[in-house]
C-alpha cells in the first residue's frame, strides 16, 4: 500500500527553541517511517519579514543540518528548501484569483504581525497563508502535523483545496492537520502563560536548541515558579507545571512520574534537575549539527536531492492544476 503523504515546514528565521523541537522536529522523526514525508526549510515565508541576506543563507544550512541532527533521515524524508522548487510560487499565484483580501485580512497571525511590524505590513505577510496552502497541496498531502498557532492557517489551506475542486473538478486533496501533543505546549520560562517563543525579548524566556549547557542550567534556575513549595502540575501553578511538562518531554517519563521524583524536593533541586535532562538531550544533537555543518558537500547534496524529489512531485500537481484552469501548455 502507498504511504500517505505527510507535510511540514519551519521558518529559517530565529532560533528554534525547546518547544519547536518538543512540539515539531522530535515528532517528525517519529513519523518519518509511517508516512511518505517531505519536510521544508521554508524561507519563502521568512522573507515576508525583514532578513539579513548573509543569515539567512546561514540560518537555512543550519536548520537543514538541525534536522538531521535530531534524526530526520534524508533517505527516508524528501528534505529541501522552499525556494528550490519554483511550483511554490506558481501554485501561490494560481490560488491568490481564489482566494478574498477580506479572508486573509481577518487572519490572527496577519493582525498580530501587522501589529509587530506596523512598518512594513507587505503583500507578503498578507498572502503567507496561501503559500502555505500551495505548499501543502502541491504534494497531494494527507497530513500536516502542525502547532496550534498553525491551525488557522491549515483550515485557510482545506477551504481553498475544497474551492478548487469545486470549481475545477477533482484536483487537490484536503489535508487533515494533525495537532502535536505531547510537549507541544512548552511555555515562557519567564511568564508561563504565554507560549515559549523565538522572538520573545527577554531573553531568560526561551531556551534556545543552540544555547549552551552553562546557559540552559542557568535559565532554568531563573525560571518563574509559583508561591507554595509543592511541585505538582495543577492550574494554579503554571510555572511548576511548564518545568515538569519540560522535564517529562526532554526525560521520557509522564508528568505524574516526575511529581513523585520531586516529591518533597525544593524548587531549587527541582530547576537544577529539569535544566541538566535538557542539556544533557540537546548536547549530542548540537554536536552532530555542529559535525555536519563542517560538510557543506554532504548538506548541499540533500538539499538538491530533495529539492529533485520534491520538484517532480510539484510538478505533476501543478501540470494538472494549469490544464483544469486552462493555461496553454504546449502542443
Ligand atoms: N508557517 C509555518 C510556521 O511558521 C511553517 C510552514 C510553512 C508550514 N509552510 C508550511 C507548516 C506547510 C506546515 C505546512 O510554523
């Protein structure tokens, strides 16, 4: 039987934290076996906000080297950058005569970055969610494991696959999202009711993958935590919840299982155990990063390999896509 076809993406644009590996990278290497994967370093997207040239370039050798460091299999996996394989940009431009300014304007994620960015608010940002859809339809997707920040995006993605269809006949298939659970809910190290983010500005909030043992350990000893002394995960104590939601996802064990190893235990012993079990996983993930980016040759032949794979994929989609809508193809 032919694997479904799954479909993700990360932004090459700040740096990852512990909730994008915990939420995304970690499950995609679960699912790298099960499902037909293609996995995309998304720099189209990233340019919808202002990038340094030089870092991007960087940023996207490091996130594909970032991958397989956390055990994504390019053998296994169609791994590439966006920008390689052009039926991104022409799919988008297909599925902008269908989709409505009105629907992109009331995007969550378009009204909070036009709000952070009030300077530069381009076409760009607005249409991210379509781009996204042509990235999810071009390869037939069946799923699309995503963050909870991205379903709207993916609901965006399934009305235009389905207005395309009835328009034009049969073409895309309706991807169906699939929301992470565990760990898929790291918090602010600093405010944990908020979501641990790559571009919050204070810096003791996030636990970066690239932060060092010496910075990991000292983060998590500064981590908010709440009155009382007992550690135990219950609403009324979202930082003790966020650190023992961190220790279960980084040691393996279930948040009930961490509450009885600190039982009785000080928040003191408590933060110093949680930053040491995140330190210790990153550790051997860093140093393979760090191993393969000193083989621009072997990262460089991924990517075109990947970039072929996908492109092949991409154009079939994008063939029948132009014959449903009538553009002249050639004799
Ligand atoms: N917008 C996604 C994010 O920032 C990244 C992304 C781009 C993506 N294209 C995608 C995710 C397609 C899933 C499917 O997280």
């Amino acid at each position: 039987m032919e694997k479904k076809v799954l479909y993700s993406a990360v932004q090459p644009s700040g740096n990852l934290t512990i909730g994008n590996y915990t939420g995304a990278i970690r499950n995609w290497v679960a699912l790298q076996d099960s499902y037909e994967c293609f996995y995309a370093i998304a720099n189209m997207h990233a340019i919808t906000v202002r990038q340094e040239p030089a870092e991007l370039r960087r940023r996207t050798l490091e996130l594909c080297a970032l991958y397989i460091a956390c055990g994504v299999d390019p053998e296994k996996c169609t791994l590439y950058v966006q920008s390689q394989v052009p039926q991104h940009a022409e799919l988008t431009w297909v599925l902008n005569s269908l989709t409505y300014v009105g629907e992109m304007e009331r995007m969550t994620q378009f009204k909070d970055k036009s709000a952070r960015h009030a300077e530069n608010i381009n076409m760009g940002l607005m249409d991210y969610p379509v781009l996204m859809a042509a990235d999810i339809l071009l390869y037939q997707t069946e799923i699309v494991p995503v963050g909870i920040d991205q379903r709207q995006h993916l609901e965006i993605a399934r009305d235009i696959a389905v207005r395309f269809n009835n328009r034009y006949g049969e073409t895309f298939r309706v991807p169906e999202g699939y929301i992470m659970k565990a760990g898929a809910k790291i918090a602010s190290l600093q405010e944990p009711t908020k979501k641990m983010s790559k571009s919050d500005e204070n810096l003791n909030a996030s636990v970066f993958l690239s932060d060092d043992r010496d910075t990991v350990i000292r983060k998590f000893k500064r981590a908010v935590t709440d009155s009382g002394n007992e550690i135990k995960a219950t609403e009324e104590k979202p930082g003790v919840s966020n650190l023992l939601n961190i220790y279960a996802a980084f040691s393996g064990k279930t948040v009930e299982e961490a509450e009885r190893e600190f039982e009785g235990k000080g928040y003191g012993e408590f933060k110093l155990a949680v930053g040491e079990t995140v330190a210790d996983v990153l550790a051997p993930v860093q140093a393979e990063q760090k191993r393969l980016l000193a083989d621009k040759k072997y990262l460089g032949e991924v990517l075109s390999s990947g970039a072929e794979r996908a492109f092949k994929a991409a154009r079939k989609t994008l063939s029948k896509v132009y014959r449903k809508i009538g553009f002249y193809q050639g004799e």
